[in-house]
C-alpha cells in the first residue's frame, strides 16, 4: 500500500480504503487508478499479515445443504456479490445434510480464520453452534432454526407459505392431497408439514395414514422408486404437495413413469421454485422464497456483527413471507360428469 500510495501520490489511508472494498468517500476516478495500479503491478494482499493487523481474515465462511440446488446456489451467488462489494471473500461448501460433513466443514473454516458464519444448519449441529455463541464468533442461520438456541437468523414463514399453498389447492376443488416430505425433522419441514396438516384440519378434512409420504432423499433412484410406489397406491389421489423443489422434480419423473397426467389426472404443487418448474409444460404452481431478499439481509446482518455496528448481545431475527405462484398445474378442479 505505501508503495502504490508513493507512486500516485496518496494518502496510505485512501489506498487502504480502495484495498479494502470502503470506497463510499472516494472519487471513482481514484479508485479506478489505484486498482489499475495493483493489476499492473501484480500487488495481491498478504492474508497472514491482514490478519496480524486486523484481527480480520476479511472472509466468510457459507455453509448450506446443497449448493447444487437451485435455491441454494441462487443465495450462494448472491451473497458471494454483496460480500464482494463490501470487500470480503467467501468460502461456501455443502453438508448434503449430514452432521459430520458439516462439523468437519466448520472446523475446517474455524482454522481458514473466517470473520463469521452464515449457516444452514444440519439436525445434529446445536452444540457446534453453541460454541459459537460461547467463542463469540459471529454466525447467522438461514433457512432454518436450531431448536432450543437463540441466536441470529433470516429464514422464511414455511409454516404460512406451506398453509397457503394447501389452501389453494383446496379452493380449486381437491379433497384427496397427499403431501410427500422428508423425515429428517429439521425445523422448516416440520413448519411445512404443520401447515398442510393444519390448513386440511381447518376444512375438515381427514387426515389419513396415506396423506402423508415421507422418503429419504440420500439416495435419488430410492427416492423415486418410493414416490412411484406411493403414487401407485394410491389412485384416488387428485393432487400431491412436494415439500421441497428436488422432491417436486423427482415426482414429476414418478408421474410421467406411471403415465399420469398434470393437471389433467392429478395436480401438483410444490414448496420452492425451480427453472424446470417454470419451463415445464404444464408450468408447476409453487411457494417460492424471495432469495435475493434472503440473501441481501443474511449478509448484511453479519457484516453489521463482523464491524461491530450491532453488539453481538443484541439478536435479529427476521421472518420473511412466501409468494405463492399460481402455474398450470393446479386449476379448478374439474367437475366429472357421468354420462349416460
């Protein structure tokens, strides 16, 4: 920095600034020619030494489920931009829902140095973030809660988006849902499951031991072979709610093995958008979740903590509300009349 302050005739402090990624109170033309400058002379920052001055690593480290999935990887590379706008890097890797990948991804991260967390926590991950809370290390959580464990989050209403969409499907006409969730019990299935049970209970309509599917994604082949099982057992089925996108994709697959039509002989919902949801014909109505939103506000919460602009004493928790897109796999449901 004194070196590319001395060649363009600046204060260290404004080259630290451009370095940095602070550049609010600095004139564009400036920080064009500093960052020319570094490109030219191939300047990198030492991490190591950053580290010894600061106290900060400048990186962050993002843990979620799966960053292949379309929901996941949406916020990965939107919270990649902004942490890059503000001048930090991101590690991001996934747990593919497993207690162990994700301890052993958080370790991993703890001794990269990262500045905080943001988190998508697996089941068996509540005395990993209680040593955050004791090591005051800062860390959000999205997607969904650790019971028991109050700490910072941004997640989404499942419980209301999950409601709503059953109660769409029961305003067009369908008796007979069947919902087909996962059974890992972690706490955004266990909302969404709430509120397709409690939106049929507030109809009045029973509740069977057929109504509700529940199959282990660890293995896709296994999982779609249950669902085809499920759908063949089940005739009388008119509609079925998927509790997340990749089980929404996997059910399509099961219909079109079994020969079944959307929406002509079953409608279909799903909990989650996805490209294939829009693209398909017919286009599968859905609960999505506003990513940008989800992922603008995580990141900028845990920058607040990192800066010591909000006291890690004083926790956010904030609940972000579905929209539910009505598609063409959920119309009115037909009335059939018997001919004679």
């Amino acid at each position: 920095m004194k070196d590319i302050a001395r060649e363009l005739d600046l204060s260290i402090t404004t080259v630290s600034f451009v370095v940095n990624g602070k550049c609010d109170s600095i004139s564009p033309a400036t920080v064009k020619k500093v960052k020319a400058l570094i490109k030219k002379r191939g300047f990198n920052p030492n991490s190591a030494a950053r580290i010894l001055r600061t106290g900060q690593s400048k990186t962050i480290g993002l843990i979620v489920e799966d960053i292949g999935n379309y929901f996941f990887g949406n916020i990965a590379k939107i919270i990649e931009l902004e942490a890059h706008k503000n001048g930090y890097n991101v590690f991001f890797s996934s747990t593919e829902n497993d207690d162990d990948n994700a301890k052993a991804l958080i370790n991993k991260m703890k001794n990269s140095s990262v500045d905080g967390f943001i988190i998508t926590a697996t089941k068996g991950l509540k005395e990993e973030i209680l040593k955050f809370k004791n090591e005051n290390l800062p860390f959000v959580l999205i997607d969904r809660l650790v019971p028991g464990i109050e700490s910072n989050y941004i997640i989404l209403d499942n419980y209301k988006g999950a409601y709503d969409l059953t109660k769409h499907l029961l305003s067009n006409g369908y008796r007979k849902i069947g919902f087909v969730s996962i059974p890992e019990g972690m706490s955004q299935m266990i909302d969404r499951k709430q509120g397709f049970i409690d939106a049929l209970n507030d109809s009045k309509i029973n509740i069977t031991a057929k109504t509700i599917l529940e199959v282990s994604y660890k293995d896709s082949n296994k999982a779609l072979a249950t669902i085809k099982k499920y759908i063949g057992k089940n005739p009388d089925l008119d509609a079925l709610f998927f509790a997340t996108n990749y089980l929404g994709v996997l059910g399509i697959e099961a219909l079109q093995q079994r020969n079944l039509k959307i929406p002509e002989d079953i409608a279909v919902v799903s909990f989650d958008d996805n490209d294939l949801f829009r693209l398909f014909t017919p286009s599968i109505t859905v609960a999505a979740q506003p990513i940008k939103e989800i992922a603008t506000k995580s990141i900028a919460l845990l920058l607040k903590i990192i800066n010591k602009e909000q006291s890690k004493a004083r926790l956010v928790g904030e609940i972000i509300r579905p929209t539910i897109i009505i598609r063409d796999s959920s119309p009115k449901k037909r009335e059939i009349r018997m001919v004679i």
